[in-house]
C-alpha cells in the first residue's frame, strides 16, 4: 500500500514510498543519497557551481601565497596604465598591477564574508529558536523585535550598523552580520514553527522531553537543511554588501584591500582606464554568482525549494468566526475510579470576528483500563479534546476548563505545570498520532526516540533504556527488534511505525493512552493488528485508552462506552455494545446508519447525512444539529439541549430522542413526520 504522506515541512523531501512503506529515493528528513548528489553535480547548474566554488575557494587559499608580491611590486613608470602585455588589468595610480590584487584580495573578502555570515546565522539562529525556549511573553517580544528589524532593507541595517560599530574591517563585519540576522532570524522561527506542530515533536512534548533538548533533538535536524541552504546564499549576499561598505570606505582600511576597496579606487578613473573598476568588480559579481549557485545546487539535492518558495505545511486553523457559547456539561462516569476526568471544557482561537470555540464545553471520564470511543464528523472538536487533555494545545488557542484532571493531578491551564505534573504526563500518558509516517522525528533511530523516554523519566542510563526499547518493541510484535531498534522511521513500513509508537507510549509507565485516527493512515488489515495490539495492551496492563476516530465501526468494535461528539460537545453516550439497537440521538443514528453493511443495496446511493457539519464560528442557536435534523421542532432552533442520564450508562442531548429501536441503515433520510415508532 502507498502510505499518504501530509505536507511536508521545509526541512523535509517528499519521499517516495514503496509498497513496504520504506523510501525508494533518500531518507526522510535526513541528507539526501549519493545518486541525487551526483545528479545536481552532472547538471549545468551543478558544474557551474562546483567550478565556480572550487575556483574561489583556490584563489582563496592560494592567491595570497602565489602573487602577495607581484600585487604590491610599485611601478612608478606606469602609472594607471590601461591593460597590456605586463599588466592585463592595467596599473593602479601606484603602478601596482590590478590582475594580482585583484587575486590576492580573494582571500580577505570571501573570509570577511564568511565571517559576516557566521555571526548572522548564529544571531539569527538564537533569535529564530528564542521563541521556543522563552515563555509566552518573552517569545512574543522577540517575535515583535525580529519583525520590525525584518521590516528594515538590509543595506540601510548595515549602514546603521556600519555607522554604530565604526568605519573598518571589524565594524563592517559586525554590521553585516547583525543586518543579515533577522531574516535568518525570521526563516528559523517560520521553520521551528511549521516542525513544532509535527507529532514527533507533539509525542516527545508529551513525553516530558524539555524544550531545549525537543529543539536540539527533534526540530533543529529536520529543519538543518533549509538553514543551510539559505546560509550558503546568505554568504553570497554578504559578499556584495561587504564590497559595498568596503567601496563606500566604511569597511576594509589600506593598507589592506578587498574587492570593495580595489573597485573604489578604480572607480576614480573608469572613464579612461576601466578595466581597474571592472576586474574587482567581475570579481565580486563570480563569487557571489559561486554562492548562489551552490546554495541552489544544494537545495536541489536534497529537495528544497530555497528562499523563493519555502514550503510549509498548511494552517491548521480553519476556524470561522462567530459567538461560541460555553456550556459545561457534567462528566461521565464509569462506575470506577477516573484516570481522566474532564468537566466543561472549552478550547478557544482568536477569530477575526472575535474568539470562535471548537470545544465548547466537554465532559468526559475515563476509568481505570477503560477503552471509550470518541466518534463524530470532521470538524466536531475530537482532536482538539485529545490535544487539550494532553497539554498541546498551541498558542493562540486557549483551553479553559472545569475540571482536567489526570490521575488526580489538575492539568487546567494557566495552572503552572511542574516538574513533578511533567514526570506524571511524560510516563503515565501515552499518544498515539494518526500518521505513522509523520510520528517519529525522521533524523534518529527508532530505539533512540524510543530510549530516550526511559533516561529521561526512569532516569535509566543509555544502556537499559536501550535494552527496554528493544523489549518494548518486542512485545508490540515487530520482527528481529534488535535490529529494527537501529533503524530510522524510513525504515519500516506503516503498521510498524504505528506498532513502534504504541511501544513508545509503553516505555513509561502508561495510565492512559490517547489515540487520535490511529488506523486512518493504515490498510485494513494493519488497521486490524494495530486495534488488536491496542486491545492486548489494554487488557494485558490495565491501561485505559482513549480512541477518537471517524469510524463508529472502529470504536464499535475496540471500546466499551461510545462518546459521539457534535459542534464540540458530546451530545450521546452508551456502551459500544447498545449503540446499534439503543442509540437515541439523531444524529447518532444517522452516523450509524451511513455505515454500509453486507446488506446494504449496491443499486441505491450510499445514504449520507443531510447538510454540512458545524463550523466552529457559526454555531446555530438552540440544538446545534437541528438545521440538519430530521426530528427537529421549533424548540430545537431556540433551547439548547444538556447532556442527562436517560438510563443507567446512557447520556443525551437531545429534545426529541428516538425511542431507541435498532437503527435502519437508511434512516437518516426518512422524513420524521412519517416515521413509525415515532419520537415522544
Ligand atoms: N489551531 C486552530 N485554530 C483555529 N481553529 C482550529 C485550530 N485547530 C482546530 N481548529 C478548528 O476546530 C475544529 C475542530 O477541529 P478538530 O481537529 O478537533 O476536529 P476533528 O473532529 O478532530 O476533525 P478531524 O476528524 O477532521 O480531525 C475545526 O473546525 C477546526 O477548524
């Protein structure tokens, strides 16, 4: 099977897969294979960027060396002289010979260049990765600071700078660095940024991995590449601004010299002798031209669009604007003592009309080695109740809620988390991401991600939290473990990767595992093993499990209580085993009903459910599924319906309940006046 892969970020290659799910071309994330090197090198723009390069880096090394000598040799008798046999350039107004300068400065302005650069991408870096470590408060200030320098042309930063820093070699460096490094800056956050969303990233959060190491392990090598890229045309572009400041006499001093300075001195008689402005000149335009070109051969080896078209993957708020009424509803309980206990709670994004909110009040619990099932439409908030519950709701969403308990620990936000609240997640909390491609960082082996969990938490040295990853992958049934430990994520197939993650939630100690669309990503059969896999870990050590999933027959068939969720609330919940002959709510009948069995009719069009899903900013007054509700009255545009106790185990929202026959599989689109058995 082909595995779907989402939008990758900049820091990553669209691979391939093949059947098995391993990469035919390079491996994901990390540095791109031999063949793809050699193919950039063999094309036109590969050729001229190694020439160029190697003939600069040459001249560099060398040009000082070889021709110091004949550079500096004064001539008085050809004084700025036009070019000739002796001297192909022409003299300066000493007589020096422009050909050897010019090659003997290759070394002062690529070095003064590379050096700018340096400072500007290590400014930029910290910058860029400053909003990740610091706080809220602090991240936004220097978010807020990198922008307005952003919003500043480079060159006008540079003499700014220039000016700050004083005339000179060193001045000039500085001021190149520090006007180079918001961009970079900038480009850093965007790509921390576009990472800091990927699972693996989420998985290492909510396994308690601190900020600093989340960064330097999980973010900063997936999005190495791009940096680089972007740096080695960065240096091209120092390059020109040196020669710039250089010419403008702010930069090199005699009497020292670099291309700058040379085209300075030359521009003083270009118009009878040009060839002393042109050759540092030409000089600057090849070397720049040398950077640039290996930067885009770069970007082209290893797949990234460079600095005119970084990719990113989409934004993931697609909320609308609008009210968002909160209402709490109270939690169900299992009958035993809750791992999770969730009461009104409420995730938030600022809209352009106002805050809209997805969850809109939600009640939940899970009891000790419980499985219960969230199901509902795209859109209806489950994974934003599963990012809440475990603290990965990102800024500028907002959770607020009741109650949000985990094992008798508050998790409510704003409720500073402690070391201690960190220990508890990153060891009793387990999640489990829909796409098993995108779960595990691509840069490092799978029993590594896998370890490091246990040294972390269980303060294991490198040795036994290695030993235990192996165990762990062991027992989730993945073949030869000892050897697949070593291996990267590109390396296993999909339902490996899924069954490598559930070990990764193992490798604590784990009270409850949140699943969000684990099999969605997966064919049937994987999807089979991996919901058996749940189900022998559940049952073998007691761990509650929390499967959110589209698919009612999925929940139906792994859980024991239904949770069915509408407009962020939950509006029906049953055991599994009555939700066929005993769901009430409208709406959860006609998620039912939409299931094609065996004996459904090929001839007649599978049955859907009318209208279109809630958006989270236009939530209807009243029963927020009554424009789409066969069975609604008048009362249902107008009274919001709560969640209460039908019967034992059975909680709904709803006016008009059905009475609770079995559900027919084309009822959603019978017309309710007419239906028999009816509706008090
Ligand atoms: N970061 C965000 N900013 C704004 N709105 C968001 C954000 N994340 C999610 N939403 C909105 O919240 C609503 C619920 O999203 P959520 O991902 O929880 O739905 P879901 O039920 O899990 O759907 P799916 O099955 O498609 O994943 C959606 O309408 C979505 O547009």
């Amino acid at each position: 099977m082909a595995v779907e892969h989402r939008t990758r970020t900049a820091g990553e290659k669209e691979p391939r897969t093949r059947e098995d799910g391993s990469r035919s071309g390079t491996r994901d994330g990390g540095p791109a294979g031999g063949g793809q090197w050699f193919g950039v090198l063999r094309s036109p723009l590969g050729c001229c960027a190694a020439g160029l390069l190697l003939a600069v880096l040459l001249l560099a090394a060398f040009g000082p060396l070889l021709w110091s000598g004949r550079a500096a040799a004064v001539d008085t008798g050809r004084l700025l002289q036009g070019p000739s046999g002796h001297h192909w350039m022409g003299t300066d107004n000493l007589g020096r010979d422009v050909f050897f300068r010019v090659l003997v400065a290759t070394r002062l302005s690529v070095a003064l260049a590379l050096l700018a650069t340096v400072l500007g991408v290590a400014t930029g870096l910290v910058l860029g990765v400053a909003p990740a470590l610091l706080g809220r408060r602090a991240g936004r200030a220097v978010t807020a600071v990198v922008n307005i320098a952003v919003a500043f042309p480079g060159l006008l930063l540079a003499l700014f700078f220039a000016v700050v820093f004083g005339v000179g070699t060193q001045g000039a460096v500085l001021a190149i660095g520090f006007a180079t490094a918001p961009g970079f800056a900038r480009l850093t956050q965007t790509l921390v940024a576009s990472v800091s969303e990927r699972d693996f990233v989420c998985a290492a959060r909510v396994a308690g991995v601190g900020r600093l190491r989340v960064l330097t392990r999980h973010v900063l090598p997936n999005i190495a590449e791009p940096l680089i890229v972007n740096a080695t045309i960065g240096a091209g572009s120092a390059l020109l601004a040196f020669s710039g400041l250089s010419f403008l006499g702010l930069g090199v001093q005699a009497p020292s010299y670099d291309w700058g300075r040379l085209l300075g001195e030359g521009l003083t008689g270009i118009y009878t002798h040009p060839a002393a402005a042109l050759a540092p000149g030409a000089a600057v335009v090849i070397a720049g031209l040398a950077f640039n070109l290996t930067g885009e051969a770069v970007a082209k080896a290893v797949g990234i669009p460079t600095a005119h078209g970084i990719r990113l993957p989409p934004p993931v708020g697609k909320a609308a604007a609008g009210k968002a009424p909160v209402e709490p509803e109270a939690a169900a309980g299992p009958g035993t003592e809750p791992v999770l206990s969730v009461e009104g709670l409420r995730v938030s994004f600022p809209g352009p009309h106002g805050p809209v909110t997805p969850v809109r009040g939600l009640g939940l619990s899970v009891g000790r080695g419980e499985s219960v099932g969230v199901v509902g439409e795209s859109g209806s908030g489950k994974s934003l109740t599963a990012l809440a519950v475990s603290g990965l709701v990102e800024h500028p969403g907002t959770v607020d809620a009741d109650r949000l308990e985990f094992l008798g620990t508050s998790l409510r936000d704003g409720e500073k988390k402690t070391a201690a609240t960190r220990q508890l997640l990153g060891t009793s909390l387990a999640m489990v991401f829909q796409d098993p491609m995108t779960s595990f960082n691509p840069t490092m082996r799978i029993g590594r991600q896998l370890s490091e969990v246990a040294e972390q938490h269980l303060g294991m040295n490198r040795r036994g939290a290695w030993a235990r990853a192996v165990e762990r992958l062991r027992e989730v049934r993945i073949p030869a473990a000892e050897r697949r430990a070593a291996q990267y994520p590109h390396e296993f197939s999909g339902g490996m990767r899924q069954r490598a993650m559930i070990a990764l939630g193992l490798m604590g100690r784990p009270a409850l595992i949140i699943a969000d669309e684990p099999t969605t990503a997966l064919d049937v059969t994987v999807q089979r093993q991996v919901l058996r896999l749940l189900e022998r870990v559940r049952t073998a050590d007691g761990v509650a499990l929390l499967l959110i999933s589209h698919d009612i027959n999925v929940v139906a068939q792994t859980c024991e209580r239904v949770l069915v969720m509408y407009a962020g609330r939950v509006v029906e919940e049953l055991p599994s085993d009555r939700l066929l002959t005993a769901a009430r709510h409208p709406y959860t009948r006609a998620l039912i009903a939409t299931v094609p069995h065996m004996e459904s009719d090929l001839d007649r069009p599978l049955p859907v459910i009318p209208g279109r899903p809630v958006t989270p900013g236009q939530v209807p007054s009243g029963c927020a599924f009554a424009p789409r509700c066969p069975a609604a009255r008048d009362r249902c545009h107008t009274d919001d319906p709560r969640l209460r106790v039908s019967e034992p185990g059975h909680r709904i929202a709803c006016w008009y309940p059905h009475t609770g026959a079995t559900v027919r599989p084309d009822e959603q689109l019978s017309d309710p006046t007419t239906e028999a058995g009816g509706r008090p």
